[in-house]
C-alpha cells in the first residue's frame, strides 16, 4: 500500500510539472505581449479550488481535479462552452 502511496504522489508531482511547464508556454507570450490574463491554473477548477489568490489582474490556483490545467487569456473564447459570449458584438 506504501509503494502505491509513493508512485500515485510522484506521478501527481511529475504530471503537475509537465502542466505547468506547458501552460507557461500561454502565459509567457501573452504577458510579453501585454494580452491581460484572467486565470492561470494547474487542474481543473469544476465547482471549487484548492488554492485560488488575485495577483493584479491574474487568478493564480490550484483545481481539485488533475488531468491537466490552462491559462485564460481575455478576448479568447470557446466556442462550445459560452453561447453567450458568442451572441455580443466583438470588443476591439
């Protein structure tokens, strides 16, 4: 039981560094380039957070549930998720 203790922690602590380092490969360029980022995750935020604190204008956090994490960028929008979004004029 021990054993399996160990490989579920390191294999959580090694898929955390695989998303992280990715999502900074979205938040990185979007910081350059001066695009405002709303939220900056690893996992998945469904209902709650684990952690969750405002740095300026970013939400830093932790989601409960780990396959996987994201960074949302403002004026980027998924299209299958916010039908409302979809309805308004586009911001310049």
């Amino acid at each position: 039981m021990e054993i399996f203790l160990i490989k579920a922690f390191q294999f959580l602590l090694s898929l955390s560094l695989i998303v992280v380092l990715h999502e900074l490969g979205h938040f990185i360029p979007a910081k350059i380039f001066k695009t405002k980022v709303e939220k900056f995750y690893l996992f998945f935020d469904v209902k709650f957070s684990i952690f969750k604190k405002k740095i300026g204008d970013t939400i830093y956090g932790i989601g409960w549930l780990p396959l996987g994490g994201y960074v949302k960028i403002a004026g980027m929008i998924d299209e299958s998720m916010d039908l409302d979004q979809m309805k308004k004029d586009p911001h310049p």
